[in-house]
C-alpha cells in the first residue's frame, strides 16, 4: 500500500477505537472526504492546484486491521477508478455535487440538519523533503492546523516534512470529548499495523 492507505488505516483505527470508548462505534463504516491531486506527478512541479475530493470508507467496522486496510485500499482504488474514467468537467461536476449538501447548509443555516456524504475530512499535504530555515534557523516541525465547519466535528490533517509526517487532530470537543487521546489511538493503531 501506499504512505495515504496506511494513514487512513492508522485514521480508520483510532476512529474505531475512540468509537469504542465512547460506546458509540456504529454498524456501518465511517466515510472521510478525502482530498486528492489530479495531477500526475510529472505535472506536480509546474505549481498550483489541481484537486477534487472523494469518500472513502475508513473500514471503522472491521476489528481486523489487515481487513481494515484491505477495506480502505479498495474504497480507495474504487473511487480512482471511478475519477479517471471522467473528463475534467465531469470532474468538476462531481465535486461540486458531492460538496452541496455540506455547502448549502452553511449557506442556509441548515447544517447539522442536512447531513454531508461524509464523516470527517482526513488531508495527506506532501510538504517539503528538504529542511527549511529562516535566518538560519531550521525549522523542526510544521503541525497542520484545518478547519471543522457545522455539520462534521472532526478534520484529520497529516503534513510531511523531511522524513516525518506531522498530525494535526481538529474536533469540536463537545461533540467529540476526550479527543485528545486520538493520539494515543493513533500511535497503537500503527502499532498494530506494523505487528
């Protein structure tokens, strides 16, 4: 698999396992709205944006790890598949129609009431392979910081730099208490991947 499927497997782990100390792990998987590049990567040096989001299922009701990861690598290909059979308009089309229920409720004040196709957004940003600095000083680490809007309470961002990959967790903590043993959850949820 790719350094993206173990993170949304190391993602869907520690939802499952929140979820679980929460009694509240539900029937069916949870589903994040997952940015990806168009772009191919000989086209990723020419600079800007090029992305659409997709829905991926996370596998949060599959206790086996392996199956977990299976489940998400194939949610995963099946939406690539879907996305490069498309034209670029039809790209377009797709985003935006995936992206209403969640905008118009902000727009209306319905969000909350209107549910999105979607759980929670989970980011993978490529950052930079070589150290930075600024007057000399090299920068040790960038933590991501996103945003949660009504109708979802949990944004997931992970940022690479250098040799590491940094996580950002960002939840309305009334909707989710405790969030902050996400990273305790994440750190066992790599741990049982890699065993």
């Amino acid at each position: 698999g790719t350094v993206n499927d173990i993170f949304l497997a190391m993602c869907g782990g520690a939802l499952r396992r929140y979820l679980l100390s929460q009694d509240a792990l539900p029937d069916q998987p949870l589903v994040a709205q997952v940015p990806v590049s168009l772009r191919s990567a000989d086209q990723a040096g020419d600079g800007g944006n090029a992305i659409t989001t997709v829905q991926v299922s996370l596998g949060t009701h599959i206790a086996e790890p392996l199956k977990r990861l299976a489940a998400i690598q194939d949610s995963m290909k099946g939406v690539k598949s879907r996305l490069g059979d498309m034209q670029k308009s039809e790209i377009d089309v797709y985003t935006v129609l995936t992206n209403v229920p969640l905008s118009l409720g902000q727009v209306t004040g319905l969000s909350g009431r209107v549910s999105p196709m979607f759980n929670l957004v989970i980011s993978n940003v490529p950052g930079p392979k070589d150290p930075l600095y600024l007057n000399g000083a090299e920068m040790l680490a960038s933590y991501p910081v996103s945003l949660v809007l009504h109708g979802y309470a949990l944004n997931i961002t992970v940022v690479s730099y250098k040799d590491s990959l940094e996580f950002g967790v960002i939840g309305c903590r009334d909707t989710l208490p405790h969030i902050q043993r996400f990273l305790d959850y994440f750190e066992e949820s790599l741990v049982e991947l890699e065993s």
